[in-house]
C-alpha cells in the first residue's frame, strides 16, 4: 500500500463518521427487529476503521522490516 492511498481513505473514514445522513439522523428503521440502523452503520464503521488500522500497520512494519535488512545489508 503507498502512503498516496492511505490518506484518501482516511478522510473518507472520517467523513463517513463526521457528517450524519438522513437515515442515521432517525432510529426509527430496525435491522433483525432490534437493531437500530444508525447503531450497525456506526459498528459497520468502526469494524472497517479497524481493518483500516490493522493494514496500515502491517504496512508500517513490512516497510520497517525491509529498510532494517538494507540497513544491515549495507553494513556488511
């Protein structure tokens, strides 16, 4: 993943939780009869908020990793 990707996807993750919609404004529809729907829309969002953190920080590590063994490549 390029850092060009991680910001776009960034300020639509923040966009999607700063901004209310009109079917998250009324909890009047249910999911399963006892869901409200703007309560899954926030858990739907914080589960891919999560999977967002998790990938960039693999990404973070991998690129760490990998500048580590050329830092010690180049030391030998």
């Amino acid at each position: 993943m390029k850092n060009k990707i991680i910001i776009p996807i960034f300020v639509v993750l923040f966009i999607l939780g700063a901004f209310p919609f009109k079917f998250t404004a009324q909890s009047g529809n249910y999911l399963f009869g006892w869901l409200p729907v703007p309560l899954a829309f926030w858990w739907l969002l914080m589960i891919v908020n999560l999977v967002f953190v998790l990938i960039v920080s693999k990404h973070f590590v991998n690129v760490s990793e990998r500048e580590s063994k050329d830092e010690e490549e180049e030391e030998k």
